[in-house]
C-alpha cells in the first residue's frame, strides 16, 4: 500500500510538473534560508557556553559614581579581584584579563601581536580552553611566561617545538619563555587572543605595586563561584567589601563604586557594557523571526497551490472513495505526497546548503559551520524541519480533499467553495503582509548605514595615514623625516584617535559656581598640529599654539559636551577656568566643537585634549591622492631606517573608523539577502496561483476575445482581484512593520525617523513586483487564440 501511494505521489508531481516545480523550489530555498538563520541564530547564543563551569563564571562590573555623572563600566579596578578572592569564601578562583599590543621577535622573525593579553595563572582552572603543551596550573604563574595559540606558534617555530624556547617581547626585548601552546581560541567565545602572557609579568614587572591600586581601572575581571553560590547572595556582600576595603578612598576621591556580576553566558549577547567582542540579542530576535516567517511563506505557498488544485483532484477522489477509499487512506496520501515533496526539497537543500556556506560565512563575517555535514545534530534538525513542514502544510489541504462527496463529484456537481477562495485570499494577504513588512525593514535598515556613512562626523578622515610607533624611541625622528615627503600634507602625533580608544582620567575642572567639579573624563594627549590636521573646529577661545610656551602644561581644551556637564550656558563661559587633572593643573583655552570619536551607537560624551609630547605613540599622516602608493613606499623606506626593529604596518582612518559599524553592515547584509529570499518565494506561490487561476479561466477568457475585449482588458481582469490583496496585505504590514523597525533603531544613539516616504516606497515596490509576477500568465492568456480556448472545453 505505501508503495502504491508513493508511486502515486511521484506521478502527480511528475504529470503536474510546473506546480510542483514551483511548489519544490520555493520549499528548497524557503528551508536553506531558514537552516541557515538557525545556524546563525544557534551560533549566536551558543557564545562562551564551551566551558564546563560556565554556570559558576560571572564577569564583574562597576558602576562608577561621581559628582558629574554614573559611568557603567565592563572593567574594575586591578585591587578588586585578589582581595574579593581574600575576604570572601563564596569566590573559589578569579581570572584577571587585559589585552594589549606587544613587539615579538625571534632572531629576524618579528611581529607586532595586536591580539595580546595579560591573563592570571587561573586561567586554565577557571575557561576550558584547550591547553595543547604545558601543564595547565603552571603555565601562566612565573612573569615571562608566555602561552602561544597553535597557529601563532608556527609563525615564530614553524614544525618546531616550541615549548621552553624563548622571544623577546616588547622594545626593550625583554626574554619571554614560551610555556604553553594551547589550541586556536573558538570563534564562539568573547575572550579571544594570539597569546596570553602571565599576569605576573604586569604586576611584577611591568608595573609593580598595581594590585593594590584601588582607583587604576583596567582589568576585565571573572570570577569562579563556589558551587551553591548564588549571584545574589554574592552582590549582597560586595557593598560591605568596598566601604570596609576602601571606603576612605572612594570618599576621599568622590568617586563611589558599585559592583554587579554578569553570567558569563549572557556577557556578549545581553550586556550593554562592552567586552572584546559583543553581540546583539535584538538582533536574533529579528533574525529568528525572520526565519519563521520564511518557512511560513513557504507553508503558505504549498497550502495555496495544493487547494487551488483541489477541483482537479475532485474526481480521482470521488473515484477512490466509491471503489472502497477510506478518509483516512485519502487524507494520508495527501499528506504522503506533502511529505513526498518536501524530503525532494530536502535533498535539494543539503545541495544548496553546501553550495552557499562559505559564501554564507563570508557574509556572516564569521565561521558559523566548518560544513553541513560536520553537526549531524544540525542535520537531524533540517531533516525533521522539512518532514514537520510537510506533515503541517499537507494536513489542511489532505483533509479538504478527502472530505469531497463521490457523489456530487461524480456527477460534475462539485465546485471550489467559497471557504476555499476565503482561505487562500487570507493566505496570499498574510503572505504579501510579511514580504512588504521585510521591505520596509530593508528600506530603514540601508536608510540608518547609509545615515552612519555619511553623517557629518565633525572631524576629517579623508586620506589619513595611522601609524602605531608603540613608543618606540625614533618616532619624533620618524614624524620629522615623514613630514618632508613630498607627497605629505602634514603629521601629527597623539595618543589616540576618533574610534581609537582613549583613556578615562580622573579630573576636576572649576564649573559654573566656581567649584572643582570631580569627573571621569575621556582624555586625548596630542601635540600643537593634532587639532588643526583634523580640521576640529573651535567654537570657543583657541586651539594650542607654540606661541604659547605654557601650553605644553597648563592648558586644555573640552568639547561642548564637557561644557554642559560642568553647568555652563555657553562656551564662552568656560574658557579661562581652572582644572586639574594627572598631576597637571592649568586653564581651559580653548571649546571645540562637539564630533564623534566614537561609535555613532553611542551619545558624544565629554571629552578634554592636553599637550603630552612624552605618551605620542602615533603619528597621523595627511596625504594626498596623487602618486599614493610611491607615497606610502616612501614612508615605508623611513620606517624601515628609523625604526628598524618593529614591523611595518599602517591602517587609513576612514576605514579605522568604518569598522566600528561592522557588525551593523553584516547584519544589514544579512537581513536584505534574507528579504530578498523571502519576497522570492512569495513570488512563486504567487506566480502558482496566477497560472492556476488563468487555466482555470480559459474558456471565460476566450468568450471575452470573442465578444472583442482587448489585451490590456483581460490583463486588468486576471490582476485586479490580486492587486487588491497585496494592497491589503500593505495597509496591515505598514504599522507591524514601523513598530518592530522603531525598537530597532533605539540601539542606535544617532538615529534616522521613519519617515512616511520609507512606506510609500514599500508599497510601490510591493505593488510593482506584484504586476511583475502575475502580468506574465496575464498576458500569455490575453494573447492566445480563442479558438483553442473554447475548443479546449
């Protein structure tokens, strides 16, 4: 019997060839988009869950309170972790993270290792990252020791062995024991690094005494909790440790720490206090919902055809019931051909699957699978998703089937019904309604990184060479010689720039009562030509200037958003007022204008400049366009001169900066390739039921010709009644669509509205792609020879 029904089902598909071609491809396309989201979205929340006790591990947090403001950070203080470990026995074990840049060098190979990181001998104890060589409780306790990922190591060893060999680390080629090799970090972790270097080599050696330093903010700090410990019963306790450790500190500064933990599990996707790597939940969400709506439209599309045929099939149903056919035989083998061609879809879908994963990789910007074939477990989900969709999708319309009366079949009585017209015009408008709501999404989506592109970011960055000298001591000969390149605009130096980073400082500036106001400001050391190379404008006082011999120590400059937080109404205001700030004590010369130099996703926070010519490790190069790569080989020609023992490298600002919106690309990418499936498939089922719908037409349509109606007549008849569905599904996906796309844009700090023309442009589109899909059966029907449709009954 099962065998006769599979026979029968593969010569139904097979007699009705376009249907089910129809049908098959858009379930294929309709499952590897999906497959592919879930993969995403499985990757996602799989993030820093490798670890056995990932359960125990939680990340602490500060909260920073000052009179000027709260500052929520993701760091604490490098005091915090060894006396919480001392004074309080729910802490089994912390780990102590903080990454860096380090010179490595072994006989002529050198490298510059931008992915460092200082790490506790409790590294191992507290993460399960593999340890290749070395013994794991000792390979980060001595300073100097050094851990090597596998595929750093062979840069510097090759086949070697690697372990008790030694390099130089830093300038001052300091020798450094390699002590273990560990295997490449996951790319589902947030902790990431090329080499790990003991944290004994910072705080014995690098700088001594800065474990006792309660107010130095750095580490990225993780503790290991005892079994049985709960995070609150932990939290409740921290208070008391901070005003019994350093209540006097925190009340002699007037700064007042609060201490959270953080679930390592929900570190990258949840927390809005950055990390290494972040993630974002809003976006799985949307991605999850995305994915559901595509095997929806999908669903939609198989129900639509397979009822539309309904009349087709009226009498081989009416003939099995009258020779003995049960509903229950009928209804499953209706449901066995649902299931028939969705395990066809199936197949094509580990085909497609294996075709487009690299691709699908590169467009992810990450490995989100090695291969299709390499998690069987994500194979028995696509295996069960396409069954479950052909036993879901075939259920509705194998019952409608098997319900026709022989009788009234038989007798050339039956007709579709009302209820089915119904159905399948709710089905086509819930369908459309998703797609339009996904073009709006895509609309405001290029709408926002189109915003971020091209917003006036209040600085140039045009043409800007970066080069990192790492402090090395040639670096103000490097500026000099560069600077008198012929194809050189200008030089400066600084110790940050826009998207760079930048050190908080602990400050106090007078505000508009007259007050040493403390705050946490963010601080960029510069030099004379920093501000006038960026073009920043002032909208206030000065900029610093050589004319001025007490620049280089008493003077500042803020933005206006510092101007606001210490209560002044205007610039002017501020200029001539006293601050404070590491060590130095001056005099505000000068406002600039407020820019970004940071991420667009987050509010321009106040900002101070000084003149440092000491902490200037890089150099800014203005250059011009023309004659560009002799340009930058000149420069390399310097570099290889004066600094001979670092590597060359550079970056251009433009793109430095660009890079912070990476993750918002992708997901833009992402969500229009998406899009763009979906509407595919939408098209299909819509293209399905316009061929179905104009076969069943014919003879209506050749008495039309008959009788002289024209081609553009008959065109308009078969796509009105369509037209006004999509209408339909527009006027219901417009306010879904404007709510989901709202909360969206709330993570961004700088944001575009959603203005009216975002849903006049999705409609159209809509509308447009509909008359695209539907006008090719029309016309193909307006043109044919009545003839042949009247004799065709």
């Amino acid at each position: 019997m099962i065998k006769n029904y599979f026979k029968i089902a593969l010569r139904n598909l097979w007699r009705h060839r376009g249907f089910s071609f129809i049908n098959i491809a858009g379930l294929s396309i309709g499952i590897t988009a999906g497959f592919f989201i879930f993969m995403y979205v499985a990757f996602e929340l799989s993030y820093d869950k490798l670890h056995s006790k990932a359960d125990r591990i939680y990340r602490l947090v500060t909260d920073i309170k000052t009179p000027s403001e709260t500052l929520n950070t993701g760091i604490t203080s490098w005091a915090f972790a060894p006396n919480i470990k001392a004074d309080l026995p729910e802490v089994e074990s912390f780990v102590r993270i903080s990454g860096g840049s380090f010179l490595v060098r072994r006989g002529n190979i050198k490298f510059q290792e931008e992915r460092s990181m200082f790490a506790d001998s409790a590294f191992f104890k507290v993460f399960d990252f593999k340890l290749l060589k070395g013994d794991p409780k000792t390979a980060l306790t001595t300073p100097a020791s050094i851990v090597f990922t596998e595929s750093t190591a062979k840069k510097y060893f090759g086949n070697a062995n690697p372990m008790g060999q030694t390099v130089l680390i830093t300038g001052d080629a300091i020798p450094a024991k390699v002590t273990g090799i560990m295997k490449d970090f996951p790319e589902n972790s947030q902790i990431k690094a090329d080499m790990v270097i003991s944290m004994t080599s910072l705080t014995q050696k690098f700088n001594k005494g800065i474990d006792d330093q309660w107010g130095n903010f750095g580490a990225t700090t993780y503790l290991l909790l005892k079994p049985g410990t709960t995070q609150k019963a932990l939290e409740a306790k921290l208070p008391a440790f901070l005003q019994n450790r350093d209540g006097e500190g925190m009340k002699k500064s007037q700064m007042l720490y609060t201490l959270f933990l953080e679930p390592l599990k929900t570190v990258y996707l949840y927390s809005k206090r950055g990390g290494q790597e972040t993630g974002s939940i809003s976006n799985v969400y949307i991605f999850g919902i995305v994915a559901i709506f595509i095997l929806l439209i999908a669903c939609i599309n198989f129900i639509n055809l397979t009822t539309a045929r309904s009349v087709e099939r009226a009498k081989e149903v009416g003939i099995r019931k009258v020779v003995g056919a049960e509903r229950g035989q009928l209804a499953g083998q209706f449901i066995g051909e649902s299931v028939v061609l969705c395990l066809i879809a199936f197949i094509l879908t580990l085909i497609f699957s294996a075709m487009l994963l690299p691709m699908f990789n590169q467009l992810a910007g990450k490995t989100i699978s090695a291969g299709i074939f390499s998690n069987w477990y994500y194979l028995t989900i696509l295996f069960v998703t396409s069954v479950g969709i052909g036993l879901l999708a075939g259920i509705y319309p194998a019952l409608v089937l098997s319900s026709f009366k022989p009788v009234m079949v038989l007798k050339g009585r039956f007709s579709g019904s009302n209820k089915g017209n119904v159905l399948r015009k709710t089905l086509v408008v819930a369908q459309f309604s998703i797609s339009i709501a996904l073009i709006i999404g895509t609309i405001v989506v290029y709408t926002q990184m189109d915003f971020m592109r091209n917003r006036d970011l209040g600085f140039s960055k045009d043409q800007m060479l970066v080069l990192n000298t790492n402090g090395d001591p040639a670096k103000d000969a490097l500026k000099q010689a560069i600077s008198l390149l012929p194809g050189v605009k200008s030089t400066a130096s600084a110790s940050s720039i826009p998207g760079g980073g930048n050190s908080g400082a602990y400050s106090e500036i007078e505000n508009k009562k007259g007050d040493l106001q403390i705050a946490n400001l963010d601080l960029y050391f510069v030099d004379y030509d920093y501000v006038d190379q960026f073009k920043i404008k002032m909208v206030a006082g000065r900029s610093f200037s050589r004319s001025f011999g007490t620049d280089t120590a008493q003077a500042m400059l803020i933005n206006e958003a510092a101007v606001k937080l210490f209560g002044y109404s205007s610039p002017q205001q501020a200029i001539g007022r006293r601050f404070k700030q590491w060590g130095r004590e001056g005099k505000i010369v000068g406002v600039m204008k407020d820019f970004h130099f940071r991420s667009l996703q987050e509010v321009i926070k106040p900002l101070t400049m000084r003149i440092e010519l000491r902490n200037l490790d890089l150099i800014t190069v203005k250059v011009s366009p023309k004659n560009l790569s002799s340009t930058l080989a000149q420069i390399e020609s310097k570099w290889k001169v004066l600094v001979p023992n670092r590597p060359y490298n550079y970056y251009f600002l433009d793109e430095f900066f660009d890079r912070q919106y990476r993750s918002e690309q992708r997901f833009g990418k992402l969500f229009f390739n998406f899009a763009v499936l979906a509407i595919f498939i939408s098209c299909l089922g819509l293209l399905g039921l316009a061929s179905y719908s104009t076969l069943q037409r014919t003879r209506e349509i050749g008495i039309r010709k008959v009788l002289g109606a024209s081609v553009p007549g008959i065109v308009n008849l078969l796509s009105v009644d369509f037209l006004k569905l999509v209408i339909a599904s527009f006027f219901i996906a417009m306010p879904l669509a404007w709510y989901f796309m709202h909360k969206w844009l709330q993570d961004f700090a700088y944001r575009i509205d959603i203005s009216w023309w975002v849903f006049v442009l999705a409609g159209i589109l809509a509308i447009m792609v509909a008359i695209a899909t539907i006008s090719f059966q029309a016309i193909k029907a307006a043109m044919s020879n009545p003839v042949k449709s009247l004799r065709s009954e």
